[in-house]
C-alpha cells in the first residue's frame, strides 16, 4: 500500500510565536504533495522539514484570515525565482480570488508557469477537485469569514493479482492491467478463470478530513462518518467556551465529541491560541470524549491508515 502522510508545517492561531508556526500542512500521496493552508512562513518550514516544491501542484486556502494565507504570495514568487515550469493550482474562496490575483500581479511579474486560481463557492459539500488519487470535497464552515473545510478521499485502487496464478494459468504481462482492473482471464485452452480467484480484493481507500477554522458543525457528521484521520479546530480549551462561540472556533472537547459523532479513526487537534502556555489541556479535555488524540506540532508527520478491512466478495 502506497503510504499516505500529513505533516504539520504550523498549527498555531492568529499569529506566528516562538513555539508555533501559523496554519500549513503537508498531504503527501504518491509523490505528490497537497499544501492545506499557507501561513506565514510556510515556506521556510516546507524546506525545513525536507519536501520539494516540484511535488507541489495543488493549495488548499480554507479561508481569507492572514494566518491562513499570507505565506502564498511569498511561496509563489520563490517558486518563480527558482524557475519552476510546472503549473500550480490554487483552491481559494471566492471572496478571496481579486485580492490574491492583484497580489500575484504585483509580486509574481515573471513566472514561467500557470498559477491558476479555482475559486470555492459552495453552499453544500461538492467536490471541487478529483485527479488519479484523490477526490477532494470542500464544505461550508461557520467561523467569521467563508471558510471551508476539506475531505480528501483517496480513490479505489487496482485489485492484487496473486502471483501464483500468474505462472499456473501462464498469464501474460498484458493482461495483468486487465485482470488487476477486475477482469477474468481465458486460458488457451478456452476455460474461463474467474477473477477472484485470480485476484485479492484492492486496499481499503483511506481519508482525511481539515476542519480550521469553525465553530462545531456536528451537521457534517454523516458526511465524514469513518473518517480515518480528522483535523480539528482546537483553538480553545474547557471554559473559554464563550471565547469559541464568539471568535467562530472551537474547544478541544468540542473538537472530540465531533470525532466521536463521525466514528473517526483519529483525532488531530491543531490551531492552537497562543494563551496558553502549554497543550496540556488540549488533550487532558480532548481524551474524556475520544480515545485516540493527536497533538499538533511543526515537524510532526502522522501516517493515515485505516482500520477498515477489505470489502467482502460481491460486496
């Protein structure tokens, strides 16, 4: 199974400080790489932590506050001075689109390749984005500005051909696509050999959700049911729920009883205010709603599996 990873470049709020990096992540798929949010200073921690920009084809803006995005330009212009060819795409919401291309106009004058801006503007949960690995679904959240959330769900892949059968009924290289794709297979001697029993059934699709920044949204619970990893917007911890309520975010616990709603695999809890001076209370409120807690923090890469077994037979 091809391995699928999410690396926090930052996970603070509002603004940078000594101990966080404001909001940036690392989806990596197959060598390629999904930038969710772009911070200030996202560049420097892209380097930092060893990626390389030409994997780079796809950013992900979840909303127009400059934790969010002031880091965009800056990596734009970097990738045009480094003589980057390869076209980029940049998924922002509408509102978002005029500010960012005069800013691209201004500062971006000599770039030899596309930056194409894809404006979100959906009301309901629609896919705005499905290449060879990922359908991509962006949704309304509710903070004080548009702002979206992101589920990246990875597609099905090829079935795995047993190799045994491969020499036992004298298969041919060109038919193994075939096969893999769900095909059966016809002998020289004109006996059809069904695929499963030449075949075992493809990998589970693995998902990943972004919720930063929002208040709770438990109307997306079925939408992200069996979630393997869920990002969340923790910006506040127990009693500074009316903080949450007014600023559009949200606490560590109310964080953890959406995980629990969507029967998430794992909870990844980020966005963090820099009022407190630990996370310690993050997970202490987190873990009395849901077991399985991760904190945020620059450099930390968590692998996103599933606990889903494969589908049956004539599922």
């Amino acid at each position: 199974m091809v391995e699928l990873t999410v690396t926090i470049l930052g996970c603070g709020s509002a603004k940078p400080t000594l101990r966080h990096h404001t909001s940036s992540q690392i989806l990596s798929h197959s060598g390629k790489l999904y930038m969710i949010d772009c911070g200030e200073g996202t560049q420097t921690q892209f380097l930092r932590y060893g990626f390389h920009p030409g994997q780079l084809e796809h950013i992900f803006i979840s909303h127009a506050h400059g934790d969010h995005c002031l880091g965009l330009v800056g990596l734009l212009s970097s990738l045009s001075l480094d003589k980057r060819t390869t076209d980029i795409n940049l998924h922002v919401p509408a509102d978002f689109v005029d500010i960012l291309q005069a800013q691209i106009d201004f500062f971006v004058t000599h770039a030899a390749f596309d930056i194409r801006i894809l404006p979100i503007d959906c009301k309901k949960p629609t896919v705005i984005h499905s290449d060879p690995h990922f359908d991509v679904t962006a949704f309304p959240l509710e903070h004080r500005v548009p702002c979206y959330g992101f589920l990246f769900r990875e597609k099905q892949g090829s079935r795995h051909i047993i190799p045994e059968c491969i020499k036992q009924y004298a298969i041919p290289c060109t038919e193994i696509e075939r096969i893999r794709g769900g095909g059966d297979f016809t002998t020289a001697d004109g006996r059809v050999v069904p695929n499963e029993v030449l075949t075992t059934p493809p990998d589970p699709a693995r998902s990943y959700a972004y919720l930063s920044d929002t208040r709770p949204v438990m109307q997306y619970a079925d939408l992200l049911q069996g979630v393997d990893l869920l990002y969340h917007d923790a910006t506040y911890c127990e009693g500074d729920e009316e903080l949450a309520r007014k600023y559009g975010h949200s606490t560590a616990a109310q964080a953890a009883e959406f995980a629990k709603a969507c029967s998430a695999g794992k909870l990844l809890l980020g966005h963090f205010s820099s009022r407190y001076k630990t996370e310690d209370c993050f997970r202490e409120c987190a873990t009395r709603y849901f077991p399985d807690v991760i904190l945020a923090d620059e450099g930390v890469t968590v692998k996103i599996t599933t606990t889903l077994s494969s589908p049956p037979e004539g599922a």
